[in-house]
C-alpha cells in the first residue's frame, strides 16, 4: 500500500512540491509536521486527478528543501496543508493554521493523512526536547471528557468527617495540656508545703538549741567562748528612789536594760544595804537617800555593787499616783488586803483586796506599793512596790515619743544629768520587754550586817548588773554604831569624829527613846572583844562599860552613849 505522503506526491502544478517536517508529537504519540519552504521544481509524472503533482522523497525531512504539492483538498481549498480537524483545526501546541509559507516558528502543523483517529494506536517514535514555549499537559487524576480529548485534574472533595477529626485532635491535646498544667501545679504546692515545713522545723530546732532545751546540744549560753560575757554586756541603769510624803521613808530600785540579752529587770534594794560614803564612814541606804541625796547614793551605789549608774529618778508618791493614773490603771496580783489610809472609822472595807489580777487605780497603787502590816520585814513592802512599778511598765506606751510625753505630763524636775527624753525614751525600751514577757523582778540579799554575800554577788551583782560586789571591807575598820543616849543631839557628831579619826568606821545608829545614865559597849562575838575595848578607850569610856550583847546589822560594835560621855576626854 502507497503511503499518500510517499516521496513525489504533493507535487503543484509549477513542477514544485510541498515538503513537511516533524516538530513534535502529540498525547496520543502522533508526529506533527510543519511546512518547509519549496524546493526547485522536479519532473512532473502522471496525475490520474489531471493535477500536477509531486512526491516527496520519504515520510521523512531529510533536512533538504524540497517542493512538496499541496496535499489533496476535498473541499477544493488548494495550497493549503491537511489539516483533520477543519480549517484552523486544533493546534495543541497553539499554532493557528494558515496558508502559504511562513516563518519556521509560525507555520502550520498537519497529521499524515492515513492516520486514524484518537482510539487509534500509533506507532511510537522517540520524543524530541519540547520547546521552550511549549505549554506543559495537565496533569492530575480526575478525567474530563470534551470533545475528542480527556483531560486529568486534581479535585479536592469535601470530607464531612475531617471536621469531626480536626475537632477530636484539638480535644485530646485541650485535655493533655490541662493534665501537664495540673501536674505543675501540684508539683509546686507539694515544693512550696515542703519549703515551709523545713522553715518550720528549722525553726524549732534553732529555738529548742538556742533555750537549751534540745537533748544532747548545748544552748549557746551553757557554750564556752559562745556568749558575751556579763561584765561585757551592754546595759542601762536607773535608780528611782520612792519618797513616801506621808511617813517620811523611802524605798529604793534599781531598773536595768540589758540590751544585749534583750532582758529587763527591777532590782529590789534593801534599806539596810550597807554603803560608805567619801570621807570612809559605813553607812546605810536609807541613811544615804536621806543625808546624801541623789547624787552621793548613785555614787555609793555605784562602788558597791560595781555598776555604772546612768541616772537617778526621785519618784515622789503624788507623781507616782499620777502615773498609774496617765497609763490607765495597772492590773497586778495582790498578796494582801491594804486599808484605806483616808478611813476615818475602823473596820472600814479595805481600798485594795487580795486577789488575781486586781485592777489598781492610782491612790491604790500608792498605797499598797508603801503597805507594810503589821510583824511584816521590809522586803515585803519592797516587793509590793516592785510588783506596782512592773505593773506601770506594762501599761507604758512602746513609743519612745509617747512614753516621753507622759513624763512630761507627769511635770517633775529630774535630777541632773537626767532629761524627760532620757527618761521617756529609757521606761519605753522596758515597757516593750514588760510586754513582751521579758521582765523579772528579784530581790537583792545582804547579810544581817548589810554586806553582800559572795553567792549575791554571782546571783544578782554579776550576772544582772553586770558588777563585782566591794562591800566595805570588815577588816580595813571596825564598823562602830552610835547610839545617843545622852539627851544632846550633838553629842553623835562627836563620838562620829572622834571614832573616824581613830581609825573605826562609824554607823549611825540613831536616837534611844530615853536617857541613860551610863555608857556600854556591847560586841556579840568573842572575836570582837578587843576591838570593843579598843572602841571604849578611843572615846574615853571606862573598861568596865564593854560587854556582850546583841548588836545591831551591819555593826562589830555598838556603842550606847549615856551621860557619862564626856567629849573630848579620850
């Protein structure tokens, strides 16, 4: 069978022939060409049609110009290339057919005319490059079908479900965030309870050392090395002396700040506490607050139990009444009833009662601080007014500035070098350590002499103030006590010169109650025996007045002036 498209067919009636060449291959893997420009005419043959027509040398372009006749036209159209899809046929590569020659990149493809159509299966050749403008087929899996050709696409279908499983995801990773936020968050309040429980029983254990009372540890008090000494301790000392206007007598306290045990204390002072003065005589306490003042007690005071004493407060009962008064009543525990000292019947109910916790006014608060019954020793009045002045404390203000406007309120004139500033700011640091439980009250012993022990001086002397006790010395001199008998008041003054100037320490000893007509010398122990001859002898006594007898605390003798005393005689 001829191939139409044979070497020779085509050929125009000038002797010439139309020549076409492949420039490709289409979806189906048919070749299309594309026209060539004429080659020189060739020998016509015979044309059964009566047209001139040539062949072609082969199906194929051999790269030569040769003149191809026009292929065959049943629609009469001549010179024009067959093209199966009707004129202006489908280009898939976009070319638009027309006649005549044209430039090699616009000219016209045509299929081989003996080809079938799109279910036919070609003959496969090997595809060249595709051109740079060629336009690349879709792809995808979807087919459409329009007109002779199907054609692929990717369509993405809905999906009703994808919703439901996007929700689910966001659900489940909601609820695992919630569940790692839960875990966090009971992982910190477990760190946060362990944290404070470790606060806590460090705490416990800091404190249980710190008091001692942890087995097998030391406190740091019982430590060697671990403590400040009591002679090292920082503290502030005021004596207040209470002056009862009423019976003439005074009681004496002494309130110390220590600042570095963060304690306070009222000290208790006996009025038989010995003391010496300057000019070297033995004296007692309430014998200095009445003959040497303020400033020469402080100072006695000072030698005695080795303090430093910053200041001395005269606390008159009226100013002590106002006081209780400007803080509000004080509250204490009563040990005894005290009568009124303003009842004019006996038998009369009594101003203050015994009891706990018994609220004082002001006028109460004075009269049981200066309350001694009937039988009762000093130290039982002393006591009371202790229990008033630590009572006072408590209801203090805290407040330097507020605990100063009540001893201004209080309108007395302090001793020098003591301010109402010192005073306030002072009785304020006390009230807070009254308050907070940190406040004793306790007693300072003597001896029937009125010495101090060397178990005082540990007790009291040096773990509270701090000081060593120097009481007078009972051998640098014989303690004499005076007693004038005689009727002339002068006559102590006297025998005070006359002892001190022959070496003996002198006590005043008051005033009998009636003259007598001869002297004694009395001593109480054996050993003092000589030392009372001594004292006869120094006063121009005779020999027979020394005995043994009772003699008064604080004395190694005691010596009864009677009329006999001659001054001036020794």
């Amino acid at each position: 069978m001829n191939d139409r498209y044979e070497a020779g067919y085509g050929d125009d009636q000038y002797g010439g022939e139309d020549q076409y060449e492949i420039v490709g291959y289409d979806d189906y893997g048919r070749p299309m060409y594309q026209q060539v420009p004429s080659r020189p005419p060739r020998q016509q043959t015979y044309d059964p049609y009566g047209q001139q027509q040539g062949y072609a040398q082969g199906g194929y372009d051999t790269g030569q110009q040769q003149p191809i006749p026009p292929a065959y036209d049943p629609y009469g159209q001549q010179g024009a290339p067959y093209d199966p899809y009707g004129a202006g046929g489908h280009d898939p590569y976009g070319q638009a057919a027309s006649g005549g020659q044209q430039p090699r990149g616009t000219e016209q493809t045509a299929y081989i005319p003996q080809q079938t159509g799109p279910d036919a299966q070609p003959q496969r050749r090997p595809q060249p490059p595709e051109e740079p403008d060629a336009q690349a087929p879709p792809a995808g899996p979807e087919r459409q079908e329009g007109g002779e050709e199907e054609q692929f696409a990717f369509v993405e279908e809905p999906d009703g479900e994808s919703e439901d499983v996007i929700d689910w995801l966001k659900f489940t990773e909601n609820r695992t965030e919630r569940r790692e936020e839960a875990r966090r968050r009971a992982r910190g309040r477990i760190i946060a309870l362990g944290v404070a429980l470790a606060l806590v029983v460090t705490g416990g254990v800091g404190y249980l050392w710190y008091a001692g009372k942890l087995p097998g540890v030391s406190s740091p008090g019982s430590a060697t090395g671990t403590t400040v000494s009591a002679g090292a301790q920082k503290r502030d000392v005021i004596v207040v002396h209470l002056h009862n206007t009423g019976k003439r007598d005074t009681s004496t306290v002494l309130l110390v700040d220590n600042a570095t045990t963060k304690r306070g204390t009222t000290v208790l002072l006996p009025n038989s506490l010995a003391l010496t003065d300057d000019s070297g005589t033995t004296t007692t306490l309430a014998k200095s607050v009445d003959d040497d003042g303020s400033s020469g007690t402080r100072d006695q005071l000072d030698t005695v139990l080795g303090t430093d004493i910053q200041g001395t407060w005269r606390l008159d009962t009226p100013y002590l009444q106002n006081l209780v008064e400007l803080v509000g009543n004080i509250e204490i525990d009563t040990d005894t009833d005290v009568p009124d000292p303003d009842a004019k019947k006996k038998g009369s109910a009594p101003l203050v009662h015994q009891g706990k916790a018994q609220t004082l006014s002001g006028k109460m608060a004075v009269a049981y601080a200066t309350y001694r019954g009937p039988g009762e020793t000093e130290n039982a009045q002393l006591a009371r007014f202790g229990q008033v002045m630590q009572g006072a404390l408590r209801k203090l203000s805290s407040d330097p500035s507020a605990a100063t406007t009540t001893v201004q309120t209080l309108a007395q004139i302090l001793d020098p070098p003591l301010t109402d500033k010192d005073l306030g700011t002072f009785l304020a640091k006390l009230a807070d350590l009254a308050k907070g439980g940190k406040y004793r009250t306790v007693p300072l012993p003597v001896q029937t002499d009125g010495t101090l022990s060397a178990g005082t001086s540990d007790s009291v002397v040096k773990d509270v103030l701090g000081g060593t006790a120097k009481s007078p010395d009972a051998g640098s001199a014989v303690r004499v006590a005076v007693q004038n008998a005689t009727g002339a008041k002068d006559d102590t003054e006297k025998a005070r010169v006359t002892l001190l100037g022959g070496g003996f320490g002198f006590i005043e000893g008051g005033t009998a109650s009636g003259a007598e007509a001869a002297s004694e010398v009395v001593y109480s122990d054996a050993a003092d025996k000589q030392d009372a001859a001594d004292v006869a002898k120094t006063l121009g006594l005779p020999a027979g007045s020394v005995t043994k007898g009772a003699v008064s605390s604080g004395a190694d003798v005691l010596v009864v002036l009677g009329q006999d005393y001659r001054p001036g005689t020794s």
